[in-house]
DNA sequence: CGCGATTATATTGTGCGCAATGTATATTTG
DNA sequence: CAAATATACATTGCGCACAATATAATCGCG
C-alpha cells in the first residue's frame, strides 16, 4: 500500500491524538473550577474583557452560535455568566461573567504553569510548535 | 491579570484550534469517500491490516469502545468494513475491511499529498511539528 | 419610507469523545 | 473445579463541533 497512507507516517493524526490529550491534561485542573476546556477558554476572554459578544467570542476561538449558544446556556446554569440581549440591537447577546466568575480568576492562575509542566515539552519546543501552528492558522 | 492567563499567550490554545481546522481541511477530501476523519484513520489501519479487533483499533488510535463500538457500527451500515465476533474468544469483535471497503484505498491515496498542500507549511516545517508532538503523545 | 439583503443568534440533527457502568466471556487462584 | 478477577465490548449520558436551517432584527438602497 501507499507509504503515505500508513498510520505512521500521518502528520494530521497525532496532532489529533495530542489535541485529545492536551484536553485530558487540563481537565483535573479545570475540574477543580467545575469547567470544560471549551468553557475555560470562553473565562479566558471574558477576564481580558469583561463584555464581549456571542460574535466576537465565536471569531476568537473559531466557534459557531451552533456550538456556542448551548456552550454558554450551560455557563449561565452555573451562575458564573450573564448572558443579555443588547438594547441597542436587539440581535446581540451580550456576555459578562458574573461575580462569580470573576472569582474564579485567582484560581486559574496556576493552570497555565501546571499545564506546561504536565506536557513535558521543552520551552523552546512549546514555542516553536506555537509559531508553527500560529502560521499554519493566520492563513 | 495574569499575563499567562490571557488567550494569545496560550499554547493549547491553537492547537486545539489547528486540530479542528484540519480536520475542515480533510473534509471536502473525504465527503468523497462518504467518510468522517475518525472513520478515515480506521480505514488506514485496516489498509494496513485488513483484520483488527475493536481493542486494537482502540490503541492505535486513542480512543475507548464508548467511541468505537458506535463508529464502527456506522461504518458497518456504509458496507465498508465487517464486524463479526471472534470464534475463538466470544469477547472480542474483529473488524475488516468489505471488498467495498478495501476498494477505497485507491481513491485516497491521493489524499495526503492534497492535504500537505493545503496545510501550507514546509516539509520542515511538518517534521518539526510531528517530532515534537510525538515526542509528547510517547510520554 | 418600504423592501430585499444582511447580520446575529437559535434550533435541529448527526457524529464524535469520554466517563461511568453493565454484561458476557475468559482466566486465574485457592 | 468453583469463586474471584480480569478482559472485551456495549450502553448510557453529557458536552462539544459543525452543517443546515430558522427567526428576528437591522441595514441599505431605490
């Protein structure tokens, strides 16, 4: 058979697996924050700006209201979210944490250190599978 | 906040990104072959070798029977591949490609190279990117 | 102003991914 | 050999992803 279909010489397939893994990693972590990683990345725009959009957090973090909107009831369920129809246009939902949420900063700030230390990659590694990807991305 | 906290500085981050958008990459290739990319790498490895049973499928690709049993049972109602329990351990279900199944092997063969192309990085590039995230998945 | 086009979000349906649990079959152990 | 344990797969339930479609609000253009 062709080499190139061999499982074993697949670039896509452990960036697949690593992606899935990656996941795992972060969730004891976010468990302890009552968080999926979907969600923890929502938190993470919404502590950088305290109100954004459906919109705009689906252009961040290449979403769908498909995905989004029942991503975000969940959040609000939790009380760690508001989600508000704008007055000035009636189309947009406006998104904010909560108080709760808020709160819940302080509590992330050691994830991004547990994370990396849990992928065992080099400093120099993880940046250079950052600017890999950032440019196989921005395309 | 925390500088580490915020999304750009994030190194998970794309990658979960990136995962995604290949797999929109192989989409159009496979919506060809009436395959998802899950399915796709099965059928790589029964390619590979044509009989396999569902817990071997599972090492290979990561992924538990929860995953499995109801992908490959989409796979059977396709004709593509066969699931028949095992004679001699009544446990184990063996799959294998049909002759449908194996005849589909021609028709992708030109999808890794199609792929690459539209991945738009060098051949370093990706080899760079597959050692350091094999180096990861290993652990 | 009115109406067609656009925009923002919601809904529906399908297919993963994975934790937790169930069930049947094998294997091990006393 | 019987009971305990382990193994292989199936099932259930939940949360994404995403395509396709729906709905409502706004915008732009004549």
């Amino acid at each position: 058979m062709s080499n190139l279909l061999r499982l074993e010489n697949q670039v896509c397939f452990p960036l697949y697996a690593f992606s899935r893994e990656v996941t795992q990693l972060y969730k004891p972590l976010l468990d302890e924050l009552g968080l999926t990683y979907p969600q923890y990345l929502v938190m993470l725009i919404l502590w950088e700006e305290k109100e954004q959009t459906v919109n705009q957090i689906g252009e961040k973090l290449y979403l769908d209201s498909g995905t989004l909107t029942p991503l975000l009831k969940r959040m609000e369920q939790k009380g760690i979210i508001n989600r508000k129809r704008s007055t000035a246009d009636e189309r947009v939902v406006v998104v904010s944490t909560t108080d709760l949420g808020a709160g819940m900063m302080d509590r992330a700030t050691c994830i991004p250190d547990q994370l990396i230390a849990a992928l065992g990659l080099s400093i120099e590694e993880l940046t250079q599978l950052k600017t890999i990807i950032n440019k196989a991305l921005v395309r």
